[in-house]
C-alpha cells in the first residue's frame, strides 16, 4: 500500500462522505473486507480524487450519472450527500437528473428524482 495516497484519499473520502460515515466503514472493516476499504481508499479516493485535473464539484456530478448508469441507487444516494458536500446546487442536481433520464432512461430519473427530493428535503434544501 502507497502510504501517501493512502493518506490523501483518506482527505478526500471524509470531505466528500463526511468523517463520520467514513470512520465508521473503516471501523467496521474486518478481515474479510478491510483489503477492500484499503485499496478502495487508495485507489479511488488517493488516485481517482486526489487528481487535481478535476475539481471535487465536478468530479461529483460525473460519478452522479456514472452510478445512476449502473443503477447502484444505495451508492447514488450517497454520492448525492457527497455532491451537495462537494458545492453541488440544486439546479445542478436537476439537470445532471435531466441528462441522467435522457441516456439511462425515464424510469432511471424517475428513481433519482425521488432519492434527490427525499435528501432535499431532509437536508432542508428543497
């Protein structure tokens, strides 16, 4: 393991994710899946964000779509909190929900729309 990116993911994961719920996935990482929590903080966190070419804003609204393509709705919720983290408005959720209904599908945004209203709200943004 690179201790360095290692370190610098570690930077990014919590100010995107919150320290909270990151130290709590780290907390929990057993021997089965702490490999995995490891490489994942390096990998893509230490590498993929730690990558200055992107900003964070930016880097979320693309992962917002990427996910929504898989249909990894737990995951896209997450990346959500981590977007509005991130300086990510609420006009530019819609219309990164707008393209997302346009090449993953109506039914694809419909889902999004619905997580973004029920975060929205909870966070006191709609």
């Amino acid at each position: 393991m690179d201790k360095a990116l290692f370190e610098l993911g570690l930077e990014r994961r919590k100010a995107t994710l919150g320290d909270a719920y990151v130290e709590n996935n780290l907390a929990k990482a057993d021997d089965f899946n702490r490999p995995f929590q490891e490489a994942m903080t390096e990998w893509c966190w230490g590498f993929g964000w730690g990558d200055d070419t992107l900003d964070a804003k930016t880097r979320s609204l693309m992962n917002l779509t990427m996910i929504a393509a898989l249909g990894k709705m737990h995951e896209w919720e997450l990346h959500l909190r981590g977007a509005i983290n991130n300086g990510v408005s609420v006009a530019e959720i819609r219309a990164s929900i707008h393209a997302i209904s346009i090449y993953c599908g109506v039914p694809q945004g419909v889902e999004c729309f619905r997580i973004a209203r029920q975060v929205l709200e909870e966070q006191e943004l709609l």
